[in-house]
C-alpha cells in the first residue's frame, strides 16, 4: 500500500467524491477499516484524508467515535448558496477589475464550446461539470487565491443539490430552459469592466432558484435511500 503525499492526495480526492455525492448517507459513520481495504491505502494518509476532509465540512469528526458523513438539511444548504452568493459576487466584481483582454477572450471562447452541451439529453452531471468549470475559470480572472479556494470548497459541498436542481428544471420546463444565456450576461458585464452590474448579475444567476431548496433536499434524501 502506498504511504506517501501520493497516497493521501488520491484517497483525499475519492473520499471527497463520496462525500459530495452522498456514496455515505448524511450522519453515517465511516468504517475507516473498510475504507482502507476498499482505497488500498493504509491508515496514515486515510486519516490524513479524513482530517482535511473534516476541516473542509465535508466530514465531522466526533471525539471517541470517529468520522461521520456530513449531515443534510435545508439550512446548511441554504447557509452554503448564501456563501455562494458573497464569493462569487465579490470574485466576479475583481474579475471586471483585473481580467485582461486576452482572458475574457478564452473564457468567451470556452462558453461558446460548451453550448453544444446544453442540449435535449444532456447528462445532467456534465452539465454541472460545465458550469462548475466556468465558475471556477471566472473566479481565477479575480486574481484572489483564497476566494477561489472558498468557491471550490462550497461547490463540492452543494454539487448533489445542484444536479438535483438541474434535473428538476428539466423535468418541469424542458431541456430548453437549461441554457448559458445567465453566464452570457455575466461574461459581458465583466467585459465591459462594470463591476456592479456584473455582481447583479452574478447574485441574480446563482439565487433564482433558492427557494426550492428544501424540495431538493427532500428529493436528495429519497434517492440516498432508494432501495
């Protein structure tokens, strides 16, 4: 087994993905035993993984019991999308600031690529991918490490929720309704080096939809326990 950064970096990365994903049930102690048979690494870089997975809210640790899944409620959900709000419409507001010419370009260039995805049939988990990855592109034009830091951690925290929301719009209103027109907007306000608007925007984009939260909470904890 390994036993190294390597290691720790690996096991980090698949448990962060169980995690988010819910592979563990919401307050589900995790067998670190069985996890260290399953990863095929040994137990110094698991618990390292676990400790930094703890530190970034994916996982609790509880003195004498050990590490439990995160838990899954409207609140903390709600308390994230409102983290979210605050990151991204500062991020965006230095983006129009600081981003040079030839960045906005790329990142243009990298939305109209990606439109072909937004399509009728379009897996929904590629679809949060994208947007995830303009997100994060946009937040990097800001040149502030630690707001781009703060963004990844609360994206993977609210990624089940996401695609959840994701696959709700398109039930309810059709594969039509899931577009880039919002990040358009975004793109062209921080092009223009309006910052307040491009923040509008920005808040507008990610809070359309909060009040359905709590459904799509309700929605995540049947599929977690689906038989």
């Amino acid at each position: 087994m390994e036993a190294n950064d390597g290691a720790v970096e690996r096991t980090y990365r698949a448990l962060k993905e169980m995690a988010g994903t819910f592979v563990f049930k919401p307050n589900e102690r995790l067998n670190e035993s069985a996890l260290s048979v399953s990863l095929e690494v040994s137990r110094t870089p698991l618990r390292e993984a676990l400790n930094r997975l703890s530190a970034e809210g994916f996982l609790t640790f509880r003195r004498g019991q050990g590490f439990f899944c995160r838990s899954l409620n409207p609140t903390e959900i709600m308390s994230l999308y409102e983290a979210r709000v605050g990151i991204e419409s500062e991020a965006v507001r230095l983006a129009a600031r600081r981003a040079e010419p030839e960045e906005l370009a790329e990142l243009e260039r990298f939305l109209h690529e990606s439109d072909t995805a937004y399509s009728p049939g379009a897996a929904p988990g590629e679809l949060v991918r994208l947007d995830e990855e303009f997100h994060f592109r946009l937040a990097r034009l800001s040149r502030n490490a630690e707001l781009v830091r703060m963004l990844e951690n609360v994206a993977g925290r609210i990624r089940y929720i996401r695609l959840i929301d994701l696959q709700a719009l398109s039930e309810r209103d059709g594969p039509q309704a899931i577009t880039i027109t919002p990040h358009s907007r975004i793109l062209a306000a921080v092009k223009a080096g309006d910052e307040e608007e491009a923040a509008r925007e920005m808040r507008e984009h990610i809070t359309r939809r909060l009040e359905e939260v709590t459904s799509h909470v309700r929605e995540a904890f049947s599929r977690i326990y689906a038989p």
